[in-house]
C-alpha cells in the first residue's frame, strides 16, 4: 500500500510536530501553512492575517502501520478542540484549528469522529475544529522545521508557559 498524507492545524506548529513524529509509521512531519489564498507565504505573512492560511502540520505515514484513524485520535489530544480563536496563547486566525482532508474517506473519518469526541461531554462547549478539504501545503520556513529538535530547551519552556502542556495534561493525562 502507497503512503498517505494527513494535515492538522492545532495552533503553533511547533508543538504539533514531536507528537506525530514519535510514532510508528510516519515518515515525515513538515510545518508550514495551509487554508489560505497566497502562495508561498511566509512566516511574518501568516502571523499578519491576511493570507487566511493556518499554521498546520503535514504528516507522511503509512497507513499499514498507523492508520489514519489514529492520527485523528492522536490531533484531539494535542489541542483545546473548543477553542475558535486559536490555541492556549497564540490567537488569531492563523492559530485556528482545522482537520484537513485528502479523501472522502479522511473526510468521513474526520466527522465520525468528531462527532464522538463531541457527544461525549468531556468538554462543556462544543468542538469547534472545522472539517475542510485540503488545500495546497506550504512548508515552513527550515527553522521551523523539527523546532522541538532544534531547540528543545524553548520548545518545552514554550509548551508549558503556552499553557499547552497543563492542557493537555488535565484533559487527556499523561501519555
């Protein structure tokens, strides 16, 4: 079977690479932008809100060894799925969350399980992650690329002060 790819948007891309990337299966987890209407843009672009593009991550896998159901599964926990107006201290649209799908059967994996996370009350407000069609990717600027390689002393200062890891941590437990 051939690889797939999968894009989620979870507020700063930073924190969305290491948990994907630690997991049978993937190949390749790329930061960049997605949703918008400019090509190319760049970082200072996307921070401006006015391309319409999310800060997103783009993962290769193998859905042999980690089906795409798992990825799914794996992004909840990751993010405030309540939040509309981005994630933890990153605001903005450009910090907004979104499952973008490549198929009709991503699509349909998506909203099954959205609406399960959603009817099960472990939130008080209703999820507000938006389901869209995938859109051209574009990679992040190289120091964005596996930042929590790069620099793991400010990534990790960065996922606690964000409010992330408290988060995530209260909501989903440890991993």
């Amino acid at each position: 079977m051939a690889y797939e790819k999968a894009t989620f948007a979870g507020g700063c891309f930073w924190c969305m690479v290491k948990p994907f990337d630690q997991q049978p299966g993937i190949i390749e987890v790329i930061s960049g932008y997605t949703g918008g209407h400019i090509e190319n843009p760049t970082y200072e672009q996307v921070c401006s809100e006015t391309t319409g593009h999310l800060e997103a991550v783009q993962i290769t896998f193998d859905p042999e060894i980690y089906p795409y159901e798992k990825l799914v599964e794996l992004y909840w926990t990751l993010i405030d799925p309540t939040d509309a107006g981005g994630q933890f201290y990153d605001r903005g649209e450009s910090y907004t969350t979104a499952i973008f799908y490549h198929n009709d059967v991503q699509k349909q994996i998506a909203e099954l399980s959205k609406s399960k996370l959603d009817a099960s009350g472990k939130f008080k407000s209703p999820i507000a992650v938006k389901i869209l069609e995938a859109k051209p990717f574009y990679a992040a600027e190289d120091y964005h690329q596996h930042y929590y390689k790069k620099n793991p002393a400010h990534y990790e200062r960065y996922s606690v002060g964000s409010g992330r890891a408290g988060f995530i941590e209260e909501h989903w437990g440890s991993k």
